[in-house]
C-alpha cells in the first residue's frame, strides 16, 4: 500500500505541478517576451518533453489508485472523498486527452505550417484546458487532503 501511495503521490506532484509552472510561470514569460514565431515552436518542444511526463503520470496515478481502492475493499468500501477524488482525476484524464490529441496536434501541424494565427489559437485552447486541469488538481489535492485530515 505505501508503495502504490508513494507512486500516486509522485505522478499527482509530476502533472500537477508541471501545470502550474507551465501556466503560471512559463506561460507568462514566454508571452510577454516571445513573438509567435519563436513563441509557438518553443511550447511544441515544451510539451514535446513534457506529454510523455503526463502520461506516465496519468498511467501511475489511474493504476496506484484503482489498486489502492482494491486493497481498501472496492468503491464501497472507501470514504466518499476517494469518490470525488477518482471523479475530478478521471475528469482531468479526459481533459488532458482531449488536450494531446486535438489543440496539440493542431498546435504541431500549425507550426510546420507556419500559420501563426490558427497555432496561437491551438495554443489558447490548450492554456484554457490546462487552466482548468490545474484548477481541478489543486481542488482534488485539496480535498485529498482534508478527506483524509477528516476521516
């Protein structure tokens, strides 16, 4: 149990907190310094490294948990905050999904293309998404947290 605790717990810090310094402190600075040029190449290689990061992620955090809610007895046998917190992670899964498979790829193909305007779109798009990924893993850290302070 405390293995598959520790390799949640480090695939939630790897995701959640790539998120926060992509969109709060990457972003930022790349925009206010970079034109789009220079700019949307840059956040192809970012993700580039940082995609498989996060399905590395997603894999250990969806397995870790699903094992850890086998060893405590199944879904009925957890507190309700186990729920919510496999909701909002399955949510976020699906979010990031979307993310790697549509505005990404748009974002990539824009790139090649060197059409500027539909990759800064792709790009927008992708911040949003990221935007409320990062807003759903700080609530379900958060809930993590007081569910188990509570329970």
């Amino acid at each position: 149990m405390k293995l598959l605790l520790m390799l949640h717990l480090l695939g939630i810090v790897i995701w959640v907190g790539g998120m926060f310094f992509a969109h709060q402190v990457l972003r930022p600075v790349a925009a206010e310094r970079l034109e789009p040029p220079q700019r949307l190449p840059l956040w192809v290689a970012v993700f580039r490294r940082f995609f498989p990061w996060v399905w590395a992620s997603v894999a250990a955090i969806l397995i870790s948990g699903l094992l850890m809610i086998g060893l405590l007895g199944g879904m009925g046998g957890v507190p309700l905050y186990i729920h919510v917190m496999l909701g909002t992670g399955v949510l976020m899964m699906a979010i990031f999904a979307h993310v790697f498979f549509v505005p990404y790829a748009r974002l990539k193909r824009s790139v090649v293309n060197q059409d500027w305007k539909a990759g800064g779109a792709a790009l927008a798009n992708i911040r949003q998404l990221v935007g409320i990924n990062l807003a759903l893993g700080l609530i379900t850290i958060v809930i993590a947290t007081a569910g188990a302070i509570l329970a």
